[in-house]
C-alpha cells in the first residue's frame, strides 16, 4: 500500500507525543522519519520506528535533554547531547555549525554523548539547503572488523559530505562497510546473491552470501585495508574532538548509545550552478558499462523517489502500517 | 644498495638547484623527496624524481612562482599557487591553515591552480607534528571511471586525515582507487596477481589480473559506487572551494597541472595520547586473520620503515642512483 507524507508523520508524532516528546521534538522528529520514508530510506524510516520507540521506553533515549554547550575551542564548539534523540541533537548541531559557517566562512560542532542520527543524510541536505557545504560523521558500536582481523573492533561510522546545487543537492551518504546489516538482512530474506563480496564466511572466503557474512560476523569495509583505516581514523578525530566516547567504549555498553559526532560546515561563497553542472556532465559522458543503467551522482536517485512519493504516495508494508496505527 | 639519507638530499637538492630552485625551494623540495623515500613511499621519492624533473624541463612546473593569498571567506583563505613547486605550495598551505587553527581553532586554505603534491601524507605528517588533525585531499587528471561507467571521468582524488599522537602520529593516506597506476605497474612488472580484484578487464569482467587492467584502464574504486561518489564529491568540494578547476578541466589539458587542492586543521586541544593508546590496543585486539600479519594503525609501518632507513640507509635501485648523479 501506499500512505501519504502527511498521514505517515501524523502518526509518528502522535506516537512521540504519547512517548512524552514536548512538541517541538515530536514535530522534527516525525518531520525525520516521514522524510527517510519519502526519500525512499525505508531502513531509516518507518521500516525503523519500532526501534527507535523501544530504545526510548528502554530510556536510552532520554525525550527531555537538551544539547548544551561545553566549551569552545576557538570557533569549533562543543557541545554534550546528554543522551537526548539523535536527530533532534544532529539538527541542532548543523544548524549551530550552519550559523558559524555563515558569520566565519566556516563553523564546527563537536557532539558527544547523542544517540543514533538515524539517516545521516538528512543533515547533509539541511547544510545544502542552507547553502552551505555539509560533513559529518558519528562513530557506532563495533560493528566490523578491522583489516586483519576476524572480530568486530571498528564501527562502520557513516561519513556525509554535501555540495549544494539548486537542481538537485549533491548528497554522499555512505558507511564504512560495504554493505549495512540492514542490507545484509534484505538479500538473506530474498535469498538473493550480493552484487560484489561484502564479507568473509566463517572459512575466511570472501564471500557474497549475506546469510554466511551475517553467520561469521566479519563485513567487509570499503576498499579492504583503506575502509578499515578510515573508520579508525574516523573514530580517532571523533574522540580528539569532542572529548566524548570511543567504538571502544560505546562498544562496552550493550546497547549503542553516548556516541560522538562532527559536524563542520563550509559556507558556499562562489556562485557553483554551472560548475556542478559541468562536472556531473562530464561525469556521464563516460560510456556506460550496462546500457540500461545510468552513472548517477549521489542524491540523484533519492530525490527521484521523493518526487514519485510525493505524489503517489510512500510505499509502506501492510504489517508495518497496521502496528504503528496500533502503537 | 642503500644509500643514507644525507647523501641522497644531497643530490636532489644539487639537481634542484641546477634547474634554478632558489635556496629554500630546493632545501623543502629535496627534503621531501629524501623523505618520502625514507618512509618506503619510494614511487613518489628517487623512482618519481626524475618524473618531476621533467616536468619543470617542460615548464609545467614553474619553479619561480609564489603563492599568492587571493581572497578570505571568513576563516577559510583562498590561495592561488600559480602552477609553483606543488610540493612547496602544500607546504605553505598546511603551514598557514596551522597557523590559522592555532588561532582560531580550525583553519583552512583552499589552494587553486597547483601542481602534483608528490605524496599527499607529508601534509598529514606536518600537520599532526605541529599537533594539529589535519585534513586534506587533491584532485587530479581523471584516472578512473566512474562508477557504472567505462571510461575515465573521475580522479583518484587522494584523501589525507592525521590525527597527532605522540608515540607515533596516525596518518591516513589513500587514493580512491583500490591500486594506484603505480602498484598495477609493480604487480605487472613482477608477474604477480593483485591480493583482491584491482578493475576490470576489457571483457568487463572483475580481475585481480593487473596487466588486464591497465589495458582496460577500467581501474576500481574502493568500495564500487563509494569510492566513485566520494571521489566526485571531493571534486566537487574542491572546486567549489577553491574556484579552481575540476577533474573534467584538468583533464582538458596533456599533462596534469593547475590542480587544486584544500587544507583543513583543527587544534588538538584535548590530550589525547592516552585515548589514542587505548583505540589502538583495542583494535588490535581482534582475532588474526593470519596469525603471521598484524592489525596496523595508518602510519604504523611508515616508521617502522622511516627507523630502519635511517640507521641501514635507504634502499635504492643501482640504475636510479647512477642516473640521479648523473642529472
């Protein structure tokens, strides 16, 4: 079936509210969850919900903190979540560095202490939508393993960089690992074969059964030994910065909470249409390895399923929809 | 043979000068050279010397240029380096953004119309020595498809994060492409099949077969569609940054020239060497993949190699050396 934005985001909200959220964070909260839905995240949106619900009943989420300012360290701030919702702290934090990013060219938020961002791409589109190029980070539990070696010790930290561009904002949104859990599960279910190796079996083959790569638990970071260090450095910046926890220690509670997360802006000071332009048409006017596809730049898609969204409606599972009616 | 390290400056900063490298040009550029080679980075030490040698004969380099500060967005400086030594406007770069970080907390250059960097962890090495995170990446001729492309349309882009830690400062250097030209090369000249798949052959098939691959030049990002998006967006944040030119523009032209490239730092305020200590041993206390390798931290091995270098000499090719005293 398929809900319009607006229905969905009525019942989020109400879900919130019911769940104590003030008003203020339900509206920007369900405001997140409906747009992951439309924009086609299904894993961020509805599809995650349930989780998000059950982490604060649990109260690792705590619905009444507010994000407070530390200190500062020349124009980086620094600020401590307190464990409230990971989306409402991010937005207030890239807000934060957007207003910096515009009186000083460029603004910094350090966070420590939040809760899972959900989609880290919406904060991306929030810096391009203010003009502004956006990167973020946030570290998470460990989740991979790092190169050489068979247990997870690295988080598959999810790394934004965005570039405004009025057609259609340029957005990267990409973890560390070749592919999320989520993804793992989805092609486990459809009893479908991955695309390219996405880990190791429990032999130490790599492999693109998703069922044998979520048995052995080794998930393969991007690029081998280059995604594996990247994620520690990652980890290590978040660290420095914020003064906040590690993969390590978030890693020894046994839920992932308390994480940290940067966020730098740089504001847009030359007038890049035509630029953007030029490099994306260059950028498709290589010949194609598979006639029927396209060579995309990242948020190229997504903003093609918002549109159809939009106006058809966000496709939702039958299920899902009948127990977030029932929540 | 092994040659020390004095002996080998020595000789570039001899050539250097013959090729009218003022005093302290050739003093930075000839260091750098010596260093790279004394960390093992031999592809961009005496192996790519006489490369850049050429490249000032040609008059792509023009060794009496000066950077010159164009304009300030707030905190970010723009800086124009006039197709000058790459190696000293990086230098330069990474020295003012430290400057401004003390300053200020963070600091950034965006840097147009410069020339080959050599081995962009030297910037990151600099960085973290002034205890500074140090961040910066490059553009370059396109060297890559894109992903579901055929045909080069995207850089390698080399991406740079330093984090400072006194026991040995962590340094992420990486291209976005699985293998670099360089170690295709190596593994072509030796017979050898690449350790993971390194492109496509022209049947479009993955190969680790490297010959296969500079034939095809269908050379793999890290981590597919990833790498290829992220190598696209830092064009696209480099250029809007730094209102120089693109992939695509630079490509335009025979040789690669009037890159840019951008440097970020942030002051490292909080000592961290203790929270550094503990990431790593906790990384490193996975499960071997193979119990004769080690987990190893980016940089790690450069100093076990810079060590050794610096008390046996630096290992070097009997012909390269007969041919640098003979330049």
């Amino acid at each position: 079936m398929r809900i319009s934005y607006s229905d969905l985001k009525v019942e989020f909200k109400r879900i919130l509210r019911r769940l104590s959220f003030n008003e203020e964070k339900a509206e920007l909260c369900a405001t997140i969850f409906a747009d992951n839905s439309l924009d086609g995240i299904y894993s961020h949106g509805i599809n995650r919900f349930p989780a998000f619900v059950q982490y604060v009943k649990d109260g690792l989420i705590d619905v009444d903190a507010e994000p407070t300012l530390e200190d500062r360290n020349g124009l980086i701030e620094r600020w401590d979540g307190h464990c409230g919702p990971g989306m409402y702290n991010a937005t207030l934090a890239m807000d934060r560095a957007i207003h910096l990013a515009k009186e000083n060219g460029m603004g910094a938020v350090a966070l420590r202490n939040t809760t899972h961002w959900m989609r880290g791409g919406t904060y991306g589109w929030q810096a391009a939508a203010a003009g502004c190029i956006g990167i973020c980070f946030t570290n998470t539990i460990a989740n991979m393993p790092p190169w050489g070696g068979t247990q997870p010790r690295i988080g598959n930290n999810p790394l934004v960089i965005s570039i405004p561009h009025e057609k259609g904002h340029v957005v990267l949104d990409m973890a560390m690992s070749q592919f999320s859990y989520g993804k793992l599960y989805q092609y486990d279910q459809a009893n479908q074969e991955l695309p390219v190796y996405g880990g190791y079996d429990d032999d130490g083959f790599l492999t693109t059964n998703a069922t044998a790569i979520i048995q052995s638990g080794r998930v393969l970071p991007i690029g081998y030994w280059k995604g594996s260090a990247l994620s520690l450095v990652l980890d290590m910046l978040l660290t420095s910065v914020t003064g906040g926890l590690s993969v390590q220690k978030i890693s020894e509670k046994t839920k992932e909470t308390g994480i940290s997360q940067f966020f730098l802006c740089l504001n847009q000071s030359i007038d890049n249409e035509q630029l953007m332009d030029e490099i994306i048409r260059y950028t498709k006017s290589s010949e194609l390895m598979n006639p029927s596809e396209q060579i995309r730049y990242p948020g190229e898609s997504i903003l093609e399923i918002r549109h159809r969204n939009q106006s058809e409606g966000i496709p939702v599972n039958d299920q899902a929809w009948a127990e977030l009616l029932d929540m």
